[in-house]
C-alpha cells in the first residue's frame, strides 16, 4: 500500500509537492552542511523508516541525542563496531557498537532543487 503525501508551504514542508510514497517511508529535509557535498542543505532525502538497524554501509537517519540528523556509517575497527561520520570532512567520526547507534531510517533517494 503507498501512502500519499500532498503539502504545503510550512515549516520543513515542500511548496506545492504531490507525492506517493511506500509504506514506512518519508520525506525529510536536510538542515546545515555537516553532509555536504553529497546532502546540501534544503534538499530533501527519502528515508526508509522500516530499516531500523545499520544493514551494510550507507547513509542513515540517526537520532544523536538531540534531533534526527543524516549520518554515513560503515564498518568500524573492530566487529561489531560502525564508523559514524558525516562526509563534510570538517567534521569529527567516531565509532560505535552497534547497539549504541539509534537508526531512525536508511536514506534511499535524494531530492534537490535543479
């Protein structure tokens, strides 16, 4: 079943979209440059909401503690451990256990302005 989505102008909403979505899907805007340049802020990312555990290396919707936020994961040093960073390369990586990563989706689609 595919879940509509038609929004309006508004806080973290697209002006004039019309959209049809699978299930457990969901559109998210991206705020600040922490993943530029491959996520540029305003463009909005297409987050798998069923995917609520690191699969293999990708970019995922992490909660870090504060807000959701886009974070690329791969694998760590050690097994069981993931390399979570950002692909600004300003900004620090770290590593955690898995059990210490809250996934809140996988992004899988990208949508910016042309």
């Amino acid at each position: 079943m595919l879940a509509a989505i038609s929004s309006t102008a508004g806080a973290g909403r697209a002006s004039g979209v019309s959209l049809i979505l699978p299930p457990d899907h969901d559109l998210v805007q991206v705020k600040g440059s922490i993943m530029a340049p491959t996520l540029l802020p305003g463009a909005w990312v297409l987050v798998d909401r069923g995917t609520r555990q690191v699969i293999g290396e990708g970019v995922y919707l992490v909660h870090d503690g504060v807000a959701e936020a886009c974070r690329r994961i791969s694998p760590g040093s050690a097994c069981g451990v993931w390399a979570v960073y950002s692909d600004n390369t300003s900004y620090s990586r770290r590593e955690d256990p898995a059990s210490r990563i809250d996934v809140r989706g996988r992004v899988v689609g990208v949508f910016r302005e042309v």
